[in-house]
C-alpha cells in the first residue's frame, strides 16, 4: 500500500507518519519509509542521530542512476536524459518492488533498526542553499515520484512517504500515486485550510482522503474538526509524553507509546489496507499518462529536445502482475 502523510507545516504530520512507520516496523510488515518534504526530518523521528540523517544518501543527487535502472530495455526511451519525473513504465521498463533488493535501494536507501523490525529509509535530501535560483525543489522530489511510478506493491506491503508541507505536491501528479492520503490536521482554521485546498484539488481524481485530527486536547476540538472536515476525520490525536521524550531523542519502547496513539494508528492501517480493493489499475495507470503529457507540453519536450509523448506505451498497464525484465 502506498501511503502519503500530508498537512500544514508544523502540523505534526512528520511525527505521525513516524509512528505509522513504527507501528507497521512492529508488526513485521515490510516498509518502505520515504522523507519527501523539504525540510528533512523523517530520520531524526525514526531515531537517527544528527550526524547519521546528514549521512543518509540523497535520491535527487542519484536521479541518473535511478533513470537509467528504471529505463531498463524500454524501446520507447531513447536515453536516461530524456527521462523526466513523470516519464511512466512500459514493456521493458524495469520496475521497483517493495520486498527486493535492486541498485536503487543500495544507492538510495538505508536499513533503519526499530522497535521489533527494521525499515528501509529513503530521503530527497535536502533543498540547500546552492541550489536557491537554480533549482526548484520538484526537482528533488522528481526522484521520488519517478521511483512510485514504476513502483509494484502487494497486499500487506508498505510504502510510507512524508510530503512536503502544504499543497505543493498538486505541482505535478505525484497526489494522485497512492492509495490513501491522510492529512494532519490541527483544530485551528489553518489546520484545516489545507485540507480544503487538498479536497478540492483531488475530488477528480479518486484520492483517498482521511484527516488525522492532531494536537487535540478535548471534546471542543473534535468537534471542531468535525464540523470542518465531515466524515473525512479518521482519527484524533492528543498530548503523548512518548512523542516527547522521542523528540527529545530518549524515545521509550514502542509498546510503551499510550494506549489511546496505538489505537489511533491501527486505524490508520485499517483504513489503508481496506484501500486494497478499491485499486484500479487501468485507471492509476491512465492518471500517469495525463500528468505526463501535460508535463511533456507544458516544459518536458522543450528541456530535453525529445516528443516525450511517444514514450507512452499504450497496451501498457501496471500491476501486481506485471514482471520486470532481467
């Protein structure tokens, strides 16, 4: 299942999708952790030490080789350079699975020790300060997107990835590439600001939406909540003396965390696993393409001198069953 934790800055969206994280580590299940917000927290959560997140591997510095893997034997790309980060799978492309080791997990990701599992830890790696008037950040975030397209998960199977703050992820389809978004959301007006941008922006797409209701210290801000996001509130979060010692770097066991936070999470999974029947293969696929042509038009075939529509393959849909050339 592919997971995206979003919400305003400072909305806590980073802490929550670190103890999903640490829930599913719990469990067993295989995870895939992917920090994709521009400021680059997700590691510290997880429990790294300062020096240890610095040393984590950027995906946007390896974006050649992540292309030029994923590109594969694909007839349709004459060349990794033509390549963009909505660019999507076709018959020779090769793919990425959550259970497999590949060279873009050794390039990119790290083994992360928690509680009862290890995860995989994936980052952007941060928007610094040479690449202000150069660069945008999509171009780190390009990596990520390239890697969820072509990107094949099962049942049971996780990939959790800490957004960047606010609506930015609407700058190209990378919203439209997961099975459930929940949204952090605070019971202030601007916490739920960002859930209406989100709602509005999504309603076309099939996106799943849930609101994590968090910081939450009574019946007042339910309710609150309540009256601004409907049906869409999934669950709330309060004050946890676990979340701060951890945020302190001295995080107890994680069976310790309160009763009431592990409750909270394991209806996120519920609600993420039920999420499974309702793929739709063809039409995932279909939502590729769209964002890829309006990419390809509005900037894509005029940076790489290539008609990016021909790498479309039209007979070409992702799925559980598709198999990646050796």
């Amino acid at each position: 299942m592919k997971i995206a934790f979003v919400g305003k800055g400072g909305s806590g969206k980073t802490t929550l999708s670190s103890l999903f994280v640490r829930h599913l580590a719990a469990t067993g299940a295989p995870v895939v952790a992917v920090d994709a917000d521009i400021n680059q927290h997700l590691g510290a959560a997880l429990g790294l030490g300062e020096a240890e997140a610095a040393a984590l591997p950027a995906m946007g510095d390896r974006l050649p080789l992540i292309k030029e893997y994923l590109r594969g034997s694909n007839p349709r790309i004459a060349s990794a350079e033509t390549m963009i980060k909505t660019t999507p799978p076709g018959e020779g492309s090769r793919l990425l699975r959550v259970r497999e080791d590949n060279p873009v997990y050794d390039a990119c990701a790290r083994p992360v020790e928690l509680d009862g599992g290890a995860v995989r830890l994936m980052v952007t790696g941060p928007f610094t300060d040479a690449d202000l008037g150069v660069a945008c950040y999509h171009s780190k975030t390009g990596a990520v997107e390239l890697c969820l397209n072509h990107l094949v998960d099962g049942r049971g199977e996780y990939v959790v990835v800490d957004m960047t703050a606010g609506s930015d992820s609407f700058a190209s389809g990378m919203f439209t590439r997961f099975d459930i978004t929940f949204l952090v959301a605070e019971p202030t007006r601007k916490g739920v600001s960002v859930y209406r941008q989100y709602k509005e922006y999504a309603r076309d797409f099939g996106v799943v939406l849930k609101v994590v209701g968090n910081k939450v210290q009574g019946r007042d801000d339910i309710d609150f909540l309540r009256a601004e996001v409907g049906d869409d509130l999934l669950v709330t979060v309060g004050h946890s003396d676990w979340v701060r010692a951890m945020e302190k770097g001295r995080p107890p066991r994680f069976e310790l965390l309160e009763d009431a936070n592990h409750s909270a999470l394991r209806a996120l999974r519920i609600a993420a696993d039920a999420t499974y029947e309702l793929r739709d293969a063809e039409r995932y696929m279909r939502q590729m393409v769209h964002f890829h042509l309006k990419n390809a038009d509005a900037w894509g075939n005029a940076r790489t001198g290539a008609d990016l529509a021909a790498q479309v393959d039209p007979g070409f849909v992702l799925g559980e069953g598709v198999t990646t050339p050796a």
